[in-house]
C-alpha cells in the first residue's frame, strides 16, 4: 500500500502545479497588458516607457544610424496624444514627451519634414518632464565611482536576519533604500515593481498569518516589507515569467541597499498555494494587479546575533564555461 501512494504521490504534485499555473494564468489573463488599454494611465506608461527606452537605446550608440527610430517616435506620438486627453497624468506620459523632444533635434533629425511635423504636435501638448532624458556621456571614473574597497566586506557580512532589536526603522530610512533599490535594471526600464510596507501590528499579522517561513519569529518583526510588480507591465508570449524576474532583482537590490544602511533583513518566501495567494489578498490592500513576489522582514540587528552559517557551495558546482556544442553555431 505503502509503495502505491509513493508513486501515485508525484502525479498528485502535478495536479498542484497545474492548477497553480492555472491561477497564475488566470491572473495574467485579468490584469496583465496584452489589452493594451491606453486610457488607462499605468499601461500607457508602461508601453511609453517600453517605445522611448528603445530610442534612448538607439540615441545611445556612437555610430547611431541617422534615419532610424522614427517608426517609435510616431508611436510615441500616438501615445502622447492620448496622454493629453486625460487629466491623469503619469511619469513616463512626461518623460516620453521630454525624450521625443530631444529625439528630434538630434543631428541629422533636426532638419526633416518629420521632426517638423512631430515638433508642430509636440507644441500642442501641455506637459512634459523636466528632468533629464535621452543619454549622457559617463566616464570610466564615473563607472569606478562604485568600487568598493572591499566588495567582500559587503557581500560576505549580510546575512538573513530572523531576531531583532526591538525598534523600527524609520519610514525614511525604509524609502532611502526603496529609492537605492530603484535603480535595478528592469526590462525596458519599466520599473513595474510596488512596495507595501508597514510597522503596525495588525497588518503584519494579517500579512503573515498566511506565510509559514516565518514561524518562531513573525510576531517580533519591527519592518515588514511585501515587494509586488505589477502585471499590467507584461505582455503575453516572452514576458509572462518577467513579472518573477524584474521582481526578483528588485528585492535583492532592495535587500543590498539595507544592508548598505546597516539595516538586516530576511527574505520571506511567496511561493505560495493559490488559495493562500487570495487569503493575502482579501486580508491587505495589495492590488489585485500586483504579484506578490516575497515579503521581507526588516530590522535593526542587536549587538550580538545568531545567523545560520548557510555554507555556500564551491564555485565549480555552479560554474562552466559556455562553449559551442559540436555542429552547433549554424
Ligand atoms: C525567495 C526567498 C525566500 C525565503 N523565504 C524564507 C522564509 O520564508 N523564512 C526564512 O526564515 N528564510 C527565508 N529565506 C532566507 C533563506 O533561508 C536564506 O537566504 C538562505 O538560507 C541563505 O542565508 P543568508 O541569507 O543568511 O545568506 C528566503 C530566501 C529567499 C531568497
């Protein structure tokens, strides 16, 4: 009997993962953009974002082909346009505005019946960022400016942190480290992630009655952090995955950006049943548009802490040269 349900357990797994790529379907299917509804101020910015990233790319290189780049900057325009009609209004709206601005007076632009035209709409438009945007140039001592003396000292001295001190972080402190956190790469710079983030009881505890990795240790967390990206920046076919990626970046560089501010922290894990996903959800203000990619708790270490050692495996385990399979590169 024993040996049945040994091998009948595997399929049951299965039917588990199934229906959790169903519910992840489901949700992709609800609120990610594949609608592309303009009107709609969050996916507009996300598709500004994705067309102005890609002519900022291409003002970028040193032997820019002159004449590219204007089939974007009409749909930009396009963009811009119905940006004007509503009255809410988004970063990327303003910095699409600015970039397509400077897109057309770039040198070999500037004198062309598009760029006169686009310039004759872009008057018509009553916004437009005043921050910087397009390229600039950057030296090798501005890359160096990020040396550290030693990176070992930083990366070798965090460690997940489950006890501490029994005082919050600062809001302040909290938003300097998402704002450090921010400037992760994301795909088409998109940015599509959103932090929820409280030091009241009862959120905490609604948040974390749901997550079992805190088990021992969740009533005493001063910060809790639950780090989201919103769907409706994801497109179907490639990006269905990059909701989980972008995100994942994002926590590490948050985790980091914490770490640098003396400040611990310890991942808590969102893998979670489908059933639980919605149990979160219907318990906190997380929007329905937002994957919950972890949570993490955060705090100030003591003076003196326990850490699990947590070995890491040696180098040659997780390490091969990538090489041309035999009849391979055709
Ligand atoms: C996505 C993710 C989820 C995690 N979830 C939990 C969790 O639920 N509870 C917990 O105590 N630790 C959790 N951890 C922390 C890991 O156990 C820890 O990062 C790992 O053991 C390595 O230890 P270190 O962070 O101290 O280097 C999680 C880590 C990651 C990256």
């Amino acid at each position: 009997m024993k040996y049945v349900w040994l091998r009948i357990r595997p399929f049951g797994r299965l039917l588990k993962a199934l229906h959790g790529f169903f519910y992840n379907f489901k949700r992709f299917y609800s609120y990610a953009g594949w609608r592309s509804n303009m009107k709609d101020v969050e996916q507009r910015n996300y598709t500004a974002v994705k067309i102005y990233h890609s002519l900022e790319k291409s003002m970028s290189f040193k032997n820019r082909r002159v004449g590219s780049g204007w089939s974007d900057a009409y749909a930009l325009l396009d963009l811009l346009r119905v940006a004007h009609r509503f009255d809410e209004l988004g970063y990327h709206d303003k910095a699409a505005c600015k970039l397509l601005s400077r897109f057309i007076e770039l040198e070999g632009n500037s004198q062309t019946k598009n760029a006169s035209y686009i310039r004759g709409e872009l008057s018509k438009l009553n916004f437009a960022s005043l921050e910087e945007h397009g390229v600039k140039t950057y030296s090798a001592a501005d890359f160096h400016r990020g040396v550290l003396k030693s990176p070992e000292a930083f990366f070798l001295s965090r460690y997940s942190l489950r006890e501490f001190k029994g005082e919050n972080v600062s809001e302040e402190l909290i938003k300097r480290a998402i704002s450090l956190a921010m400037k992760s790469p994301s795909v088409c710079n998109r940015q599509a992630w959103h932090v929820y983030h409280t030091t009241e009881s009862l959120p905490k505890e609604a948040a974390l009655k749901y997550q079992a990795g805190n088990r021992g240790f969740g009533e005493r967390i001063p910060n809790l952090m639950v780090v989201t990206t919103d769907l409706k920046a994801f497109m179907p076919g490639q990006e269905h995955y990059q909701h989980w990626i972008d995100g994942g970046l994002f926590s590490m560089s948050l985790i980091y950006a914490l770490h640098s501010l003396g400040v611990a922290s310890c991942c808590l894990n969102w893998s979670q049943s489908p059933a639980n996903d919605k149990l979160l959800r219907s318990s906190v203000n997380i929007k329905n548009n937002h994957t919950v990619v972890m949570m993490l708790a955060v705090g100030w270490p003591e003076e003196v802490n326990n850490v699990c050692v947590s070995a890491r495996r040696p180098l040659d385990e997780i390490y091969t040269c990538l090489e041309v399979r035999a009849g391979g590169c055709k």
